[in-house]
C-alpha cells in the first residue's frame, strides 16, 4: 500500500467533521490544518520509516517508500 498525502488529509477532514471542527468556509482554517499533518507525517515515514524482514529469502532491512 502507497501512502498518498492527499488521501490521508481526505480521512483527517473526516475525523475533524466528525469532532464537530469547521473545515469549509472563508474563515474555516481545520482543512489547511489538516493538510499540513498529511504532509508531515508522509514524509516522515517515507524518510525514516524501515522494514525489517528478519527471515526467508527476502530477509534485511528495507526503506518505506
């Protein structure tokens, strides 16, 4: 499975909504929030996140891409 930055803003919109936080509007900032917590925690997986196969023919460490 990918990570894709604009799917995960889409579920943290979701979860916001559902917490009552206005996402839509000309003062609503929660989606630009959002979008912000997306971006960071993708790119901090795809930058230090590691698999670690410990058996098998595949067996080593590998980068989350």
């Amino acid at each position: 499975m990918a990570l894709d930055k604009g799917s995960l803003k889409v579920k943290i919109v979701k979860e916001m909504n559902g917490k009552g936080m206005v996402t839509e509007g000309e003062f609503a900032k929660a989606a630009d929030l959002a979008e912000a917590i997306a971006n960071a925690v993708v790119d901090e997986i795809t930058a230090n996140a590691m698999v670690v196969v410990d058996a098998g023919s595949s067996a080593g460490s590998y980068q989350v891409s």
